[in-house]
C-alpha cells in the first residue's frame, strides 16, 4: 500500500487542497490520501481556529466523493504539541508503511521552512516528501540538504497548477458577504452557511 498524507488546518478545506491531493494520488500512484485536521499546529497558536468538529465536518463533505480519499482524526484525538513527525509516525504504525510507501504531502514554501520544524531529520526517515512544486518558487535543496543530511534523496517532486486559493481570504470573504462558489465544494458552502461560519456570531468552540 501506498499511502499519502496531506496535513493542515483545512479552516476550511477548498478546492486546492483537493486538486494537489488528487494529482499527487495520480503522479505517485497512491491507494490513498489522508486528509490529517491539524489540532494545534505549532506554527500557528496564536491564531484563532474554528472547533475542530467544524473542520472535519468539512474535510468528510469535500472528500466524501472520492474512494482515495480519506479523513484521519490522529491529530484531533491526541494531546499535544502537535508535531508532523509524530503524527506520520502514529500514522505508519496504524497503517503498517515502511517509509518508502509514506508520502508527506508539503508545498515548496513548506519544503523551505523545514529547518524549523521539530525534529526534521527525524520526519525524512519516516517518510518520503512528497513536494508539490509552485510556479515561479524554487527552493534551494542544496542549502537545505546542509542542514538536514540527506534530504534531497527523501523527495518526490510533483507539478501542479498555480490555484490562488487561500483559505484566510475564503474566510475574509465570508465575513465581507461575498460569495465563495467555486472555491469549496457545494456541501461546504452550504455548511459555512448554515452554521454562520466565520462571521462574528460563528461558533469557535
């Protein structure tokens, strides 16, 4: 089995965050996509995040279609800190994957910030980077591989389309009144609407 792992707060989960999973699944030919709703991911505590109940509703709508996706609460169900590497290392051992059939889903920008992150030497040894590679955005792999030993043999680059989506700015526009069609799936805008989400009368508990 070949698994793939795509992490983030998803507050909410759009239409990009489905396309990079779905080319991903096709480039490395994976059985499956994990969706991982990220708790308290490090780098973004003092950010206001909707409940995670909210969240993974709206991963569950957006994936709902697809039989290679699918949602994982390890994440959601575990104390943290929340760090990446054991959340890949919680989900190899539910799933029986040697490192060589664990694919972390990240973005070029993300690729570039991976000095930061807790323990990264640690995370290319449980699991191939699965790269998705940004127009007009190259990381310097050379300088990177300075610092963490043996990266660039641990990545799988994969091209995709530049989607200028973002979820800050689907948020903003909810707040502003208009519309977000066409940015997440129906199911989700429709549950955005009904549970007044990310207006000032949203509920964030």
């Amino acid at each position: 089995m070949k698994l793939g792992i795509l992490g983030g707060t998803f507050d909410p989960i759009h239409l990009g965050h489905l396309l990079i999973a779905e080319i991903v699944c096709e480039t490395l030919q994976l059985n499956t996509v994990l969706f991982v709703p990220a708790a308290d991911p490090p780098h973004k505590l003092t950010l206001e995040k909707t409940a995670s109940y909210h969240r993974q509703a709206m991963v569950e709508l957006s994936i709902d279609s697809n039989p290679r996706f699918a949602l994982s609460p390890v994440d959601l169900e575990r104390p943290g800190p929340h760090y990446s590497v054991d959340m890949v290392r919680l989900i190899r051992a539910q799933y029986a994957l040697s490192a060589e059939n664990c694919y972390f889903i990240i973005g070029g920008d993300s690729l570039g910030d991976l000095p930061s992150w807790h323990n990264p030497t640690e995370l290319i040894t449980l699991c191939r980077l699965a790269v998705v590679h940004r127009p007009g955005y190259q990381p310097d792999v050379m300088a990177l591989e300075r610092v963490i030993p043996g990266l660039s043999h641990r990545l799988n680059w994969v091209e995709a389309p530049l989607i200028n989506l973002s979820a800050s700015t689907i948020r903003e526009r909810v707040r502003a009144g208009q519309s977000i069609r066409y940015q997440v799936v129906e199911a989700v805008r429709e549950y955005i609407e009904q549970h007044k989400l990310f207006t000032f009368s949203s509920e964030l508990k």
